[in-house]
C-alpha cells in the first residue's frame, strides 16, 4: 500500500538553519473536513486564517505595556524584560527538542508503515505519522508566536539599553534603583487606592509603614500627587465629552454606549498614561 503522496517530507516543515522563523505556510485543511462540513471557498480561507494566524501569543503592544512598563522604573522594566527573554529562550528550545522528537518519530513511523505487510496496519501507521506532520507544523507555529515576543522584549530593553556598555548598569543588583521602584510601586498602588476609595487602603498603608521613614513620606507624597493629576485629568476629559452626554440625555434613544466607536477614532477614554519610563 503506497501512502507516501499523503505525506509532507520532514524537510518541507523543518529548517534548521532559520528554525524560530519557520514557516507555516504548509498547513493544510483537512479534505475530509472541508466535506463534511460543506465549506465555501471564503469559508476555508477563515479556516486557513485561524490555523496560521497567530492569535494566541503576545502583541508588542502587550509586552511593552502590560508586561514591561508595569515595573514603572527603567531599572525594573529592563530586568523584567530580561527575565521574559530567558523564559523564551527556554521555551524556544524545548520546543526545537518537541520538534526533532516529532520528525524523528515520523521517520521511524514510515520505515515501520514500509515494513508492514498488513494494509490495514500500514493505514494505522500512517495515521501516526499523519499525526507527526500535523504536531510538526503545530510546533512550527510556536516559533513564530516566541520569535515575535522574543522581538518586543528586545526591543523595550534596546530603548533604555541601546548599546552593551548601556546594558551594563541594568545587569548589577542596585540598592538605590530598588528603592526608587518600590517608593514607585507603593506610590502608584497607594494613589489607586485614593482614586477608587478616596484613601489609602489598610495593606498598602501597612506596605509602606514597612519602609524607611524618608521613603513613607515620598511614596505617600507621590500617592496624593499623582492621583490628585489623574482625577484632574478625568474632570478635564469629562468636560471635553460633557457635550455628547448632554445629546445623549436629550434623545429618545436607551442605547447602551459601545466602548469602541469607529466612527469617533478620537475618543479618548483615558487620561495620558506615562509610556517613557517616567517614575510617578
């Protein structure tokens, strides 16, 4: 029973000289799926569209802001993002082991399937390896969605660290940028408190009694400062849109607002966030 025109080659889905950027243009749908499910043509591209799409791993956007910029002090954002990197490339290389484990067991599948004298056996083989083709291009895509976050960390420590002699001072331990951070951090989380309750709430109050008496005092002060400007910036921005409120009130509509409008690109929800690195 001849089943190799069923099969991909090992060296159409793996490149070892440019494995993180492997493609993964070869996935295909499965045929049976296709009837089965009587697909159009725009139905299979969607299909395609999830399959080869990466979705699922981390945006720039994410990794700069949500990941990175949550540590407030360049110091710190720096070595989260060194942190993140190492558990990539960890990552990456357990992955590249998944992968030449998967296309060596599709190797030995089809010198099994070849010396199989039963058809049917040999169809329960190939199944198998079938599998391993699928579970290659699966792996395949895992790079990619590493190499784009590998990418976004680079790039937030290349901002603060553009040359080797720059990275240096974030790869000591730091007594005096540590304590910056955590007078931050402790700022930052007291004013949420006052923005969202008015005061400081009992366990950032007991954090910050915690520290050296000198840093209480900044980390409070920073507290009232930078929440007094946040809600100073929510009166400012709640005036500029007092105008749509006012119409709204006026209509006869009950319409829920939609969070996302494209019909106003200038909808600002927010106040301004810091995005340089400023400490608050």
């Amino acid at each position: 029973m001849d089943t190799t025109s069923n099969s991909t080659s090992s060296s159409e889905l793996i490149n070892e000289k440019n494995i993180v950027s492997s493609d993964v243009a070869e996935i295909k749908i499965s045929p049976d799926y296709i009837q089965r499910y009587n697909l159009s043509d725009y139905d299979l591209k969607l299909i395609e569209a999830s399959v080869k799409t990466d979705v699922a791993g981390m945006t720039p956007y994410q990794c700069t802001h949500f990941v990175a910029q949550s540590q407030i002090t360049p110091y710190k954002m720096v070595r989260q993002a060194l942190m993140e990197l190492e558990v990539r490339y960890h990552s990456y290389n357990e992955i590249k082991n998944n992968l030449r484990k998967a296309d060596i067991m599709r190797q030995k599948l089809i010198r099994q399937r070849d010396s199989l004298p039963d058809p049917l056996d040999q169809e329960m083989c190939q199944i198998d390896i079938d599998k391993a083709d699928y579970d290659i291009t699966i792996y395949k895509r895992k790079f990619n969605q590493s190499e784009k976050e590998i990418r976004s960390f680079i790039d937030v420590i290349k901002r603060f660290a553009p040359t080797e002699e720059d990275l240096q001072k974030f790869l000591v331990d730091d007594p005096e940028e540590e304590r910056k951070y955590w007078v931050a951090r402790m700022g930052k989380q007291a004013a949420m408190d006052i923005i969202s309750y008015g005061r400081v709430g009992s366990g950032n109050m007991d954090s910050i009694a915690m520290m050296a008496e000198d840093d209480q005092l900044l980390a409070l002060r920073k507290a009232v400062e930078y929440s007094g400007l946040v809600q100073a910036g929510l009166s400012k921005i709640s005036m500029d849109v007092q105008t749509t409120v006012d119409k709204y009130l006026k209509s006869e509509t009950t319409e829920i607002a939609q969070l996302y409008d494209e019909s106003k690109e200038n909808l600002q929800l927010t106040a301004q966030p810091k995005v340089d690195g400023e400490t608050i």
